[in-house]
C-alpha cells in the first residue's frame, strides 16, 4: 500500500520506519521540515514527495505530530480532497478530534494513539491503540512488525481516550518527580530525595538530572497536556489537574 506520513519526528519516523518493514511504500513531505526531519526520514527508508502527489496518491496517510498541528494537518489533507484511510495518531481532546475528523470528510477515519516507546523491538511493547470502523484495517498495516496493535473500540475517540489515560498517569508522574527535584534543590536535600529511590513506588526519583533531560520534550508534552485537561473536562473530572501539571512543561519549555 501506498502511504503517507505527517511527520516524521521521534514517533512518527519510527512508526512509519515499521510501515516500510512491513512491505509499503511510504512518503512524506519534505517541504519546510527541519534538517533533523530529513535525517529521519532517510533512516526509516521514506521518499520525499511534494505535498500534492504525496496526498493526491496515498491510500493511507498517518498524522503523527505534536498535537498542536494535528487539526491543521487534517485540513490540509482534507482540502486536497483525501478520501482513503486516514489514521490520526496523537493525543487529542474529544473537541479536538472532531474538528480533525470533520476537516477529512471523505476519508475513512481512524483514531489512534500510541503507548510505550518508539518501536524498535526491545522489551516493552509499542503499543497502538486504534478505534473506528476501520481500525481492523488500520491494524493489518503494522502485521509482523514490532508495533502491536490494539483495536479498543468501533468508535473513534476510544483509542486517544486510551492513550490520554496512560499519559495523564505516566507523564503526570513526571511532572511531579520534576517538581520534587526543584524543590528539594530549593532546599538543598536533593541527596535525601534521591536516597527514597529504594521504595518500590520511589523509581522516579533516581536521577536528579530529570528535568534537565525533560526539557527537551516540554514542548510537546505541555500541549498534550492541555487536551489532556480538556479531556477530563468532557468526561466530568478533574481537568484542573491537568492545568496545573501543565505548568511544568511550561516553565521548562
């Protein structure tokens, strides 16, 4: 099949790499991407294609992205008329994913939101939540590849309500280890912080260079939070939470 990508960056390049694996022929759009942008997509195997031909000949394109380019990606591709499958895999607020399923509206659309690292066969599993009634299909892209696919619902909105969960647990932690690490510094008790890495619930605490090394992703998480917030919202809990968690990516972006 042939497929496109938007865009390669740390999730994306590995999951299409996956595609390319798995026997298709996929794209992508070099146009006004980064040098970095570029470097991964010559690693994963994808051929650069002007916008155009890259949406006017996919039978399939996959948005991963930062979330907060995922809806303008979908009216670009929708404006070009797309009407194959669409699988839209980033971590989106129910509002958020109507409007990018609404700007497709001739594609086949797909939700989807991946958990776990980018995929490269190691020991914990790469797994990708998918949901809609095409999600089957969405799932046979990645057959025999080190992405495990896992259909949770017929319709969207399953898929980023499962990743949206693990993500509000597993970066919310964190947020909160980044937070201690600032505040015993504050104080400097960072050596009596870091000694609690023992306690079987104290795994986060082992390396004081954590928010230093979370910089570099504060970006990207810090919007993911703000669906994040918005999804709680909808589902009548605590999106405050969220917000205020949201301002440790803030102050480290």
């Amino acid at each position: 099949m042939r497929i496109t990508v938007f865009h390669p960056g740390a999730m994306g390049s590995k999951l299409a790499a996956q595609l390319v694996v798995a026997g298709h022929e996929v794209h992508w759009v070099p146009d006004g991407r980064s040098a970095a942008s570029q470097a991964r997509a010559d690693e994963a195997g994808l051929i650069g294609t002007p916008f155009a031909e890259a949406v006017g000949a996919a039978e399939a394109i996959l948005c991963s992205c930062a979330p907060q380019g995922a809806v303008d990606i979908a009216r670009q591709v929708g404006g070009a008329g797309f009407s194959g499958l669409y699988v839209e895999a980033n971590p989106l607020s129910p509002a958020s994913l109507a409007e990018a399923r609404s700007a497709v509206p001739e594609a086949r659309f797909v939700d989807a939101g991946v958990i776990g690292p980018p995929p490269t066969g190691g020991a914990s599993p790469t797994h990708l939540m998918l949901s809609g009634a095409e999600a089957e299909t969405a799932a046979g892209l990645w057959a025999g590849t080190a992405v495990t696919p896992m259909v949770v619902g017929a319709e969207p909105g399953a898929a980023s309500a499962a990743k949206s969960s693990y993500a509000l647990y597993n970066k919310g932690k964190a947020a909160l280890a980044v937070l201690a690490f600032q505040l015993a510094d504050k104080h400097g008790v960072t050596d009596a912080l870091i000694a609690q890495q023992t306690r079987a619930d104290a795994g986060s605490l082992k390396d004081p260079g954590l928010p230093e090394q979370l910089r570099s992703v504060a970006w990207r998480w810090g919007p993911e939070f703000d669906e994040l917030a918005e999804t709680l919202d909808a589902a009548g809990l605590e999106g405050d939470a969220a917000r205020a968690l949201r301002q440790v990516w803030t102050r480290l972006t």
